[in-house]
C-alpha cells in the first residue's frame, strides 16, 4: 500500500474540474434511484433479477476488478518493472477467465446456485461453505475500507480533502445506490464507471506518447533509461518474479500467476463470478468473463504504458528509478502524478472522475457482493431460515447498510495504523490460494467427500501462511513477487494432497445429491445453454469467442513479448 | 420465468454522461484553452479532441439503444422507459 512521504502531487483543479466530477455523481445517484424501481424481491435485490444481457455482465465482470488499488498498482508496476507488467493482465486473467465461462459456469449458472459459497455448500455441506462464507464475507467488507482509505489518501494528496470527509462521503454515496438498487445499480454503475475510466486513462496515454516523441521515442528513453532495453519486454520478467533464473521465472509466471493465483482469483471470487450469475440466461452467463476478457487484455496499454511515461517524464519518478528517492515520490503516485503534469483543467476533472470512479466500483463490487453472501449464506442458512422473502430483502438492505459502516471503521483504523493494510490483504490472499483447488477437484471427481471439502481448504490456507512467514522472516529468500507466487502454488499442491488423501478415508457424498454439481452427474443437456432467441447466432457462441480472446492474447504476447 | 426485460436503458444513460461531457470539453477546448494549457499537453488541444471522441461514443451508444430497443414485456407498467433519468 502506498506509504506516501511528502511529495506534492496536488493538482491545480478549477470550478469546472469539480462541476464535471459533480455531473458524474448525479449520474452514479441517479441510477441508484431509477434502479430501485425494479427491486421486488430478494432476488431482484441480490442478483438482478438474472435478468441483465451479457455485455453488460462481461464490462461489470472487469469493472469490479478494476479497483484503484488495482489501478495506481499496475501503473506502479508499470513505471518500476516495465512492460513485464502485462502477465498481470494476458497470462494472469484472460485464461482465467476464458476457463471460467468455458468450463465452470454450466455449474454455477446452471445449479442455479444464488452464490460461490452456496455452491460448496451443496457439493460438500456445511464444512466448506462454513469456512468460505466467513472468509469470504468478513474479506469483503474490510478490503472495501481498505478501498476506502486508499481513495481517502489520495484524495487529500491531490485535492487536499480531509482524510476523514473523502471516506465518510464516498462510502455515503456507494451505500446510497446499492443500498437502494442492489446489485443492478451496482453493475450498471460499474460499466459506467469502465467508460468514465477508459475516457480519463486514453488521452493521458495519447498526450503521454505525444510527449516523449511516440512510441519509439518511448523506447529510445527507456533503453537509454536505468531499467534498459529489458522493461520493454514482457519475458522472462526476471525483475517482477525476483527470480534469477530466465526459465524458472517464466514457469513461475506460467503456473503461479497464471494458473493458481489467476484461477483462484477469477474463477472461485464471489465478487467476480456474481456479476455473471446476474446474466439472463446461461449463454450470456458464460459469455460474461469471455465478453470481459477482450477489454481486459486491451485496457494495460492505458494503464502501463502511462505508468512507464510517468517514469521517463515525471522528473521525480525518473530520478526515484534512477536511485534517487529524496524527492519523497514513491511508484504509486506513478498515474497522478503524470495526470498532474500533462492535463489541462477539463481532463483534469475527467481524470480525477475516472479515479475516483474507480475506487467506487471496488467498493461497490465489495459491498454488492457481501450483502450477498451474508443475506444468502449467513442469515438465511445458519440464523433465520424459511421466512418469507420480504424478510430476506430487508435483510440484504440491512447488510448493505451494515457493511459500509464496518468499511468505514476499517477505514479509519487504516488510517490510524498504515501497515494494518498490508495485513488485510496478505490475509485474504491466503484464503483464496486453495479455492480453485478444491473447486475444480469438486467438479470433476465424483467420489471427493465432504470431509475432504472442509480439510483441503484449511490445509491449502495454512501452506499459503507457512509460505508468507518463511519469506516473511528471511528464511527463505524471494524478492518481488515471487512469494506470492510461490505461496500459492503450495496452497494449491497442499490442497490437491490433503484434499485426495481425506477422500481416501472418508466417505463419498451420496450420488443422487450431485446431480448438477459434478461433471459426471450431469446431463449433457443441463450443461448446454440455448442457441435460441437473443442467444442465438454465431458471434454468441462461448467457444468461438472463447478461442477469439486467446488468439488476441497469443499475439499480443507475440507483438509485445 | 418472465421478468423486467430492462429496467430501463443503460446505453441512454452513458450516451447522455458523454453528451454532456463531451460538450463542454469541446466548448473548453474551442474557447477556453490558453498556451499554458496547451503547452502542458505537449501541444496537443487534448480536451477538444477528447470532447470529440465522447460525442463520437455518445452518438454510437444512442444509435445502438435507436436500432435495437430493450423489448419490455407486456406485462411490465411501462412506466420504466429510457431516458426518464436524473
């Protein structure tokens, strides 16, 4: 997280710089409102009704990731590692997700599962889903006040607000929409959000190229730069791993960033995978991360490459990369501050809108989705069941209502102890490691038991912890992100053991309860979407655009590799 | 299950967001931009031409929502129409 020394980074914004952030909040507001109007059930509330078309799914899909944490951090990435940055983005998400709409959402979408953790629940009982759903719901709600500190923070960096003012008004405005719309407000704020955010992050990059003499230019002054010719390519991305070895970073980008983080991450994310249970029908459901996965293998060149400028043209930056960090700049003022150099009043307020933007879908997928989970998974299964609906849609509200206040109270608490965020997230990290293990095991092997559910998660998690404190405490040497990386591939390897080990000893889950949940128990009918109606034609086929996205991605790695 | 085919049109409301927005960089960009301002983008009238490209986007979104409206079902109060917002 960005521990910021004082580097003046505020901005000159005018009137009208406010005005256009202004017009923007009465949108985002508004669509809370008109949302509302479609809010009758639980349901309609939590879910949307499923009743969204898939390119509104597919750019909320990306949107909810696309957090500013995320953003000023790849930026960040960007201006300090160079172009090796992009495995975060083609190796690191568009297999994922391609898998994800491909292969598992005829199990989510078509169990008709309401989320992630219900579906544990219903493959491997009360255990598993004890542990996700806790996990997974007590995550949500503190990386939104992390989310909501880190907006706090640089808001007062470079508008000057008080710490506590951007919070408290922030948070009241993500609470107003959701909290009225649910999470047909949420997604359809979130592909607003992807729009404002792309018209703030393009012309940077446009006026960024223009400024150090195109692309060549750009590649001259980082050849001639202190990283070399090296940050302009993605392989073997030696720097970002912290691995020495050419080959053994590549296998550790391949199989830790691209198998097991990524696919943990995309796949088994409940923030993530709701967006395409809300799609309105099967085919649009697993079109969702697919139709995502186009603009997510785009959007880095708007987003990198303004990161790397900054680090050529921000005097600072360039001298903090250099070696010399006096001026108190760190990587993650990479974006505001080329954002302060190069825009004029007018971009300037869309920029900061686009900021701003950006960290409100990160809170709103956050808190979108933990009403979810706690309405769903806690209330409804573990405190009061069998009520009638009304009852869990007031519910949902509440949860809404009451999970912002535990961000805002994260929030301060971040404030008041910085490191406290780097915590958060470590933790969390942890949790997810094993999740795709267990999932993808659960799908396609009919005998794994319940018992194994439950003990692969935790053994899986307890390797991602042993991994953190070994790097941790200098035991085991590995800069960058290779820990991460290395991390959870043990939580993946520990939880495929422990998970077939368990299953050995422990008895099967009974056959006919797995009707719709195991690759093998399913009909093939049931795992067809239809070709019919508004999911017809071959531009909606999955597979086609499935097969079209990784194409893109090949070449790109081709072009830019 | 028959639902809310749309609850009303998305694409109007990110068409009117870039109208707007796109207008007054346009008029900035004509009318107000002095050399600072110019000199600080390396030149380029960034926000005329960022205002061109989000009427542009604009035009394009309201075309598609023109060509292709959401189909609401019968039974939905048709109160819910497009453009209706803020």
């Amino acid at each position: 997280m960005p521990v910021l020394a004082q580097a003046d980074l505020r901005l000159d914004a005018g009137p009208l710089d406010y005005a256009l952030l202004a017009v923007y909040f009465v949108f985002v507001l508004g669509i809370g409102f008109l949302a509302r109007r479609s809010v009758s059930s639980s349901l309609d509330f939590l879910l949307s009704g499923r009743s969204l078309p898939a390119w509104v799914t597919g750019l909320a899909f990306i949107s909810a990731n696309l957090g500013a944490i995320e953003l000023l951090g790849m930026a960040a990435n960007g201006a300090q590692y160079g172009m090796a940055t992009v495995h975060y983005y083609w190796i690191g998400a568009i297999p994922a997700m391609v898998f994800l709409g491909l292969v598992m959402m005829p199990f989510y979408y078509g169990s008709k599962v309401r989320s992630v953790p219900e579906f544990l629940r219903r493959r491997f009982g009360t255990g598993a889903h004890l542990v996700n759903a806790l996990s997974f719901a007590a995550a949500q709600v503190l990386i939104a006040g992390v989310n909501l500190y880190a907006l706090a923070f640089l808001l007062n960096l470079m508008l000057g607000w008080p710490i506590p003012f951007s919070v408290v008004i922030a948070a009241a405005i993500v609470l107003t929409y959701t909290a009225l719309g649910g999470l047909s407000a949420a997604i359809y704020n979130e592909v607003l959000q992807f729009f404002v955010i792309v018209a703030a992050l393009l012309p940077l990059t446009i006026v960024g190229l223009h400024k150090v003499g195109g692309w060549q230019g750009l590649v001259d002054k980082v050849t001639a730069g202190p990283g070399g010719a090296e940050q302009l390519s993605a392989w073997p991305a030696t720097e970002l791993t912290g691995i020495q070895n050419p080959v053994l970073s590549v296998i550790g980008i391949v199989f830790g960033l691209g198998f097991v983080l990524s696919f943990g991450y995309w796949t088994t994310n409940f923030a993530e995978v709701q967006r395409a249970l809300s799609a309105k029908s099967m085919s649009a459901a697993r079109r969702t991360p697919i139709i995502g996965a186009y603009p997510k293998a785009l959007i880095p060149f708007v987003i990198i490459i303004p990161g790397i400028i900054a680090a050529v043209v921000v005097p600072e930056l360039a001298a903090l990369k250099a070696g010399d960090g006096s001026a108190g700049v760190v990587y993650n003022n990479a974006l505001p501050a080329l954002i302060g150099e190069l825009l004029p009043n007018g971009m300037l307020g869309i920029a900061i809108t686009g900021l701003l933007a950006s960290f409100m879908a990160g809170v709103a997928a956050n808190v979108s989705s933990f009403n979810t989970v706690f309405t769903y998974d806690l209330w409804q299964d573990y405190v009061r069941k069998d009520r009638p609906d009304e009852y869990y849609l007031r519910v949902g509200r509440l949860a809404t209502i009451g999970g912002t206040l535990v961000a805002i109270g994260t929030a301060f608490l971040a404030a008041g102890y910085g490191n406290i965020m780097d915590y958060i997230q470590a933790l969390f990290s942890f949790f997810n490691a094993p999740l795709f293990a267990t999932f993808i095991l659960g799908m396609f092997w009919k005998r794994m038991s319940a018992a194994a559910g439950w003990t692969g998660l935790v053994a899986g998690t307890l390797a991602a912890v042993v991994v953190f404190v070994l790097a941790e405490t200098g035991a085991v040497d590995l800069p960058g992100q290779g820990a991460s990386f290395v991390g959870a591939g043990a939580a993946f390897v520990v939880d495929i053991v422990v998970s077939v080990a368990v299953t050995m000893w422990t008895r099967p889950v009974p056959e006919e309860r797995l009707v719709g949940l195991v690759w093998s128990m399913t009909p093939k009918e049931n795992r067809r979407h239809s070709t019919t109606g508004e999911d017809a034609g071959w531009y909606r086929s999955p597979a086609l655009l499935g097969i079209g996205v990784l194409v893109l991605t090949v070449v790109l790695n081709i072009v830019f590799g | 299950m028959v639902r809310k085919a749309g609850l009303f049109d998305l694409r109007l409301v990110i068409a009117m967001l870039f109208a707007v927005y796109g207008v007054v960089l346009v008029v900035v960009g004509l009318g107000f931009t002095d050399e600072a301002d110019l000199a600080r983008a390396d030149g380029l009238n960034i926000n005329l031409w960022t205002g061109v490209g989000m009427l542009v986007l604009a035009a394009l979104f309201a075309l598609w929502a023109f060509l292709r409206p959401v189909v609401v079902p019968d039974e939905v109060d048709g109160d819910l129409k497009a453009g209706d917002q803020v």
